[in-house]
C-alpha cells in the first residue's frame, strides 16, 4: 500500500473499531492489526492516540458529506421534505444494520468532552458545520413561508441535531428503530410545521 | 466502615470517575483506590466492573429521584410549567458545576450498548423510568387542555429526553449553556403548546 492508503486503511478500521464500543474501548494495536499495519506507520502518520481519534472523527464526518449533499441539496422539493427525505434514509440505514453503533461523533463527544480540550474544539467544530447545514436549510424552508417567519433557525438546527443524537444512542441501547420514528414524527409533524 | 457504608461509598467513587470520562476510562483499582478500600470488598459487593457500573447507574438514577420528584411532584403549579421547572433548576445545576459530566446513563449508553445486552436491560429500564414520569406529567397537562388533545404522550417524553440527552453532550462538548437554554425555548416555547 502507499502511504496514503495506509493512512486511509487507518482511519477507515479505527472508524469501525471505534464504533463498536468508543474510544477507550480500543487499542490501537487493534486497529493496527486490522489493517496489517506497524506501530511505525501508524505512528508516521498520527501523533497519538487522541490525534488519530479526531483524524477519523473528521474522515467519519466527510464521508456523510455525500448523503447530506445528496438529500439536503437544492431540488424541486421544499426545503423541509428535503430535510425529512435526510433523516428517514439515515433511519432507514440504521434499521438496514441491526440499529448499531449510533453517530461517532456523539460517541467521542460524551467520552472525550471533558479531558481534552483538542477535541472540544474539533468535534465542535464538525458538529457546527453539520449543524449550520440544517439551519441554512430551515432558512430557506422559513423565507418561503414554510416555517413561522420569527423561527430561530440556529437554535432549532441544533436541538433537531441534539435530539437525533440522543434518538440515536436510544435506538442502540432499545436495539430498535422507535427513538428514530419517534424523532420523525415529532419533528415534522409538530416543530417543523408553518404556526 | 460497615459492608454497606462500603458498597455505598465505591457507587458514589464510581459515579464520580466515571462522570470524568466513561467507562472504559476509569479502572476498578482508581475506584477502589478512591475510598481506600480492597480488592476483596470490591468483589465481595460486584461480581465485575460491569455489574457495577451497573449498580452505579442505578445509584446515579436514585439519588436524582428526589430533585425529579420535588419538581414534578402534584402541586398547585400545572403540569407543563412543573416541567419547565425541573429541567430550569438541572439547567442552573450545570451551570454551578462547570458544564461538565452530563448524564451517566447517556455516556453509558453510547459505550456499552452495542457490546452488552445486561448494560442494555439495565439501561433501558432506567431510562423507561425517567421517561414514564415525564410521560405521565404531560397527560396531565393534556388531560387538562394544556397541550393539544391528540399528543402522544409517551413518544413525546421521549423525544424530549432524547432532546435533553443531545443538549447534555453539546453542553459538556462547547463548555456552554447555550445548548441546554435553547433546549428550553424550544420545548417549552415550541413544543410543549396548547395548539
């Protein structure tokens, strides 16, 4: 493999690893040998442990990038359904593999917010850019008329963000697909609605 | 100490450990090490880490009782605004304390859901209880025309603490408030209405 697909053989098993049980639940070592690596290589490439953890928080973010360009992106449906058209496939993902795992993110969040400053900002940062991804979507479903016209879009982006996070690690915990149903039917047939 | 003041003493150690970083990040020995004790009188009162961070989930859960109780509890305030109340005064307890920690049960939830089924029933359970007494409290409100008479009251507290629980993890991550104050204005100025 080249350097760069080591790089990226890395960060792809410590993505899968990660999500199995969070990030004090795996060693590198683990991970290294998924990938028939060396400590040397990893290390050529990581800083340490924490680096390589918000490394593959970033890779984990960008390769959703797609699906969120794909359902939120301008097309003939109003803002709003492009939004719900988002979550229902991500529901549907989750249902398609045993409602495991939940968001890497939310994962790193709860285990790493308090001892590292490095990764308050990083994954704060992530979550920001997600979360300005739906405001700007609720701004546009908002100045056409579909939501209340005084609606606070950042603030609401991020309690839609912060209760599909908290669907999530329900939906693993129940092992079923309720918390997410549950977040659709209460954000679009109750808070995204035009009164 | 008597065996219970033990038993008692190293739930409260492991909450306090665990709350820094999850549950792999804390070792039985630092717990033990905490209150002085031994490795027989930990083993004497948990048959392994597990069952006692279980234990401590349960013991985390209890010791809220009264804060949950105190506001909830039938007095001559309505139901909606009893709510309002209780997650005002956790709002201003986070807040003293730095915004860190969140929720046990949450961190918990992410790390071991996926890799234990008795975590799963026990977690669950605690989380089915939290969730009934919210539940309840907005039957109430609807019951009495505070809240639109066809809500669905159990999917709705549940959202509402999947809502919380996703604040919780914004809070400790952006060090702020903001994420659990919005989470206010939303339920309260949004959500939980009469139409």
């Amino acid at each position: 493999m080249t350097r760069r697909d080591t790089r990226e053989a890395l960060l792809i098993a410590g993505m899968e690893l990660f999500l199995e049980g969070g990030y004090d639940f795996v060693g590198t070592n683990a991970i290294i040998a998924r990938v028939n690596g060396t400590r040397g290589s990893f290390y050529h490439h990581f800083d340490d442990k924490e680096a390589f953890a918000l490394a593959v928080a970033e890779y984990y973010y960008e390769e959703h990038l797609p699906t969120l360009d794909r359902a939120l992106g301008a097309d003939d449906r109003p803002p709003v359904e492009r939004l719900r058209r988002y979550f229902t496939a991500l529901t549907r993902d989750f249902a398609r593999h045993g409602h495991v795992g939940g968001c890497l993110l939310g994962m790193f969040g709860q285990e790493l917010a308090d001892r590292s400053p490095p990764a308050r900002a990083s994954l704060s940062r992530l979550f920001g850019r997600w979360r300005h991804r739906i405001a700007d979507c609720l701004r546009e479903a908002r100045d056409r008329g579909d939501l209340r016209a005084n609606l606070d879009c950042d603030e609401t982006a991020a309690f839609v963000l912060d209760a599909w996070e908290g669907a999530l690690m329900q939906m693993k915990l129940r092992k079923s697909g309720a918390p997410l149903e549950g977040f659709l039917r209460v954000v679009f047939g109750q808070l995204l609605t035009p009164s």
